[in-house]
C-alpha cells in the first residue's frame, strides 16, 4: 500500500505531535488520545454496534440475574430513546422551514438530490448508547442503584410513551416526505439493447 506521506515527513509530524502534547495539561491529552481512537474505529460501523450489542446483553444477563435494577433500565430506556429520535430526525426541522422559505428537502423532482441529515450522527448515537452501558454494567453492581419500583407499570409507561413518539415521528416523516436514512441518489435503469 504506498503512502502518501514520505517516512522523513510522517516522523516530523509525530514529533510535532509530542512536542505539542509535552506542553499541554492531562485532560487536553486524554482529549487528543480519545480523538485519534474515535479516528480510528469510526469505519468500523458494525463491529461498533456488535460491541454495543455485546454490553447490552451483559447488562440485561446482569439484570435478569439479580431481579432488579428496573429503574435504571427504564432510564437507558428512556435515554436511548430520546437519542434514537435525534437520529431518525433531520437535522433542520422542515416546519420552521416552511415558514422562512428555504427547504432542506426537494420539493420536486426536478430538484437536486440532497441525502438525509440528521440530528444526531451515527457515530454520535453509537457513543451514547456505548457510553451509557459502560456506566450501567458497574452500576448494576451497586444496591443504591437498585430502587424499588413495580416494574410492570414502568414497562407498560415506557410502551405507551415509545409508541406515542414514534407515531407522533412517522406522522412526521409522511407530512414531509422524508426517510430517516440514505439510499442514495435514485437512477433509473433504461433497457438498452445491447448491439451485437
């Protein structure tokens, strides 16, 4: 794989890099290594949510295990909510849009394809729910967590509320003719015949 970048010029900026990180406090290098590891993973989308995937389970295992914790799932489960509608949600909201004029999304289809923004980012969203169950799994572990509650009430309250805000969201998405993802740009495929 040839680089674009000749070594003599790769170990110049490394030595910038240290001589700039040798000057600045703990927080701000811990700041600068967090950034290049969310560099680096960001192309990983799947084995991101596998690992997500893997705390989840983890943290319900931990929950089924010790019959409790009710109270702090209903919260993730809020919090995972309140970001999942960030991330189906386009970024600029298309009624106050209406009122201004200008639209982010086409009209028509004479308009130029613009692909969906959303709210909160991809990676965003998977940095909250991957940092929400870092916290929760050692949470789990503690009783003063563990608050009393009658989880059958909790449940059916965050179904009535889940269900509420995706209707309230999809009516949303068919007023303004929008999907919560990409699938690019759309081509249509004439039948040419092929000349022999």
């Amino acid at each position: 794989m040839s680089s674009y970048f000749s070594e003599e010029e790769k170990s110049k900026s490394n030595n910038l890099n240290n001589e700039s990180l040798a000057n600045k406090s703990f927080f701000e290098k811990l700041e600068f290594y967090y950034s290049q590891i969310k560099d680096k993973i960001i192309i990983y989308q799947a084995e991101r949510w596998g690992v997500v995937g893997v705390l989840a389970l983890i943290y319900f295992i931990r929950m089924f295990r010790t019959k409790g914790y009710y109270a702090l799932t209903y919260c993730i489960g809020i919090h995972f909510l309140n970001s999942f509608i960030g991330f189906i949600s386009p970024l600029d909201d298309p009624e106050l849009e209406l009122n201004s004029g200008d639209s982010f999304l086409p009209q028509k289809n004479s308009e130029e394809f613009r692909p969906f923004q959303r709210k909160v980012k991809e990676f965003a969203f998977w940095s909250l729910m991957f940092w929400t169950f870092i916290f929760a799994i050692p949470m789990t572990f503690f009783e003063v967590f563990n608050i009393p509650v009658f989880w059958p009430l909790l449940l059916i309250y965050f179904l009535t509320i889940f269900f509420l805000i995706m209707r309230r969201q999809i009516q949303h998405m068919i007023k303004y003719n929008y999907l919560p993802w990409d699938a690019g740009k759309k081509t249509y495929n004439h039948n040419i015949p092929s000349q022999k």
